[in-house]
C-alpha cells in the first residue's frame, strides 16, 4: 500500500512517537472518548485509526472490547503493541495508511480517529471518511476531530504559511504543520460525513490558547 503525497505527517509523529512515555500529554484518554466507550455494548469490535502509543486503544480494551489500534507510523504500532503486553491486555495492532485500511467491510461496531485525519488534503480527508464508512456496521459509531477554520488565523499569526490546496496549508518552523493540514468550517465537515447521520458536532480549542478542533459523533447509516 502506498503512501498518497500529501499524507506525510506520520513522519514527525513516528520521531515524536520514539520518545513519548507515560508521562507523555498524549498517554491520557481523552474524557469524551472515556464517556462514549461506557455506552458501547460489551464486547464492541472498535477500531483506534492513528493510535499513538495507544491511550485510547488500551482504555477500551480495559473495558472488554475488541480492539484494534492502527498507525502508518512503525513506532506508534511498537508502543502500542509494548504497552498493551505490559498490561496484559488484548489489542490487535496494524501498520497502514488511513487512506487504505485493511479491513473486511461492515468489521466494527465503532472508529476513532482523534486527531488524524486532517493529515493530508481533501482527497485524503475524503477517501479516508470513505474508508471508515466502509469499515463501519450499519448503526455503529464514529467520533474524530477535525481542525476548524477558525484556528488557521491562529496559525498564521505563528508562522509563514501557504496554502497548497483548497483548505490546506503548511507551515514554516518547528512541529508537524510544515506538513499538510486540511482545515474547515461545519458547513464543510458536514458535506464531508457521507454516509453518516450527524449525532453531535462542536468546536473548542484543545489544550493550547487557539488549537480549535471541530468534536464529532455520527452514526453509520443502513
């Protein structure tokens, strides 16, 4: 499977990956992740798309799901992998490409993607929804996050940008953003979710003044 150009970002992450412990911001799970795994069914076949070093897939297998944790980047499936036979806990781990996921149609009752998918332009950003819309039983679940449109002023206001495609950007200096990030309003995101019914949609930075992410859930249509 091949890597389409603009889906580079797993690059930095697979470096930041090699040196991330549990200490790391990014080995906690986030609270709304936590609130919708407790409504799941026991036993829920979930897929975590770009993992990391497993906060989230090693949180749901806690919870008695089956679990598989996915990641282009080989150092994110490692820890992953490391930390969840540390814990004695089951998670099925994948090296691949969001773009092209190695999955039976209809395999899992729920998909992650936190902090993911805007890695690349929008045909990445399309044919990865198209994935998980393929991937996805009629009925189950799907949360991710998605960068606003009101955090590229931000970023601007940080470094030398251009824009490369339609919503696309990349930055200069230190950090992932000198490789493409798709940003987009609600109307877009929206346009995007084909296939999908709309459960709930917000915006709110994340931990840092201005890092606004759109917080999606939606449910896979029959």
């Amino acid at each position: 499977m091949t890597m389409m150009t603009t889906d580079t970002a797993h690059l930095y992450w697979n470096a930041e990956w090699q040196k991330a412990d549990g200490t790391s911001p990014w080995a906690r799970a986030e609270p709304w992740v936590a609130e919708h795994a407790a409504t799941l069914k026991p036993g829920s076949d979930i897929l975590d798309l770009g993992c990391g070093i497993g906060r989230h897939a090693l949180a749901y297998a806690r919870g008695r799901h089956r679990v598989t944790a996915l990641d282009a980047s080989e150092a994110a499936v490692a820890a992953t992998a490391s930390a969840a036979f540390a814990q004695g806990l089951s998670v099925d781990t994948v090296q691949a490409p969001m773009t092209d996921l190695p999955f039976a149609s209809a395999s899992f009752d729920h998909v992650l993607a936190w902090n993911v998918i805007y890695h690349g332009d929008e045909t990445i950003v399309r044919r990865t929804l198209a994935e998980i819309a393929r991937i996805i039983r009629p009925g189950g679940t799907f949360m991710a996050t998605m960068l606003s449109a009101r955090r590229l002023p931000v970023e601007q206001a940080r470094a030398p940008g251009r824009e490369i495609s339609r919503n696309t950007w990349v930055f200069e200096g230190p950090g992932d953003k000198v490789h493409p990030h798709y940003f987009c309003t609600a109307a877009e995101l929206t346009g995007l979710l084909w296939g999908f019914e709309l459960l709930t949609l917000y915006d709110r930075p994340h931990e840092k003044p201005g890092s606004w992410h759109w917080h999606l859930l939606a449910e896979r249509l029959g």
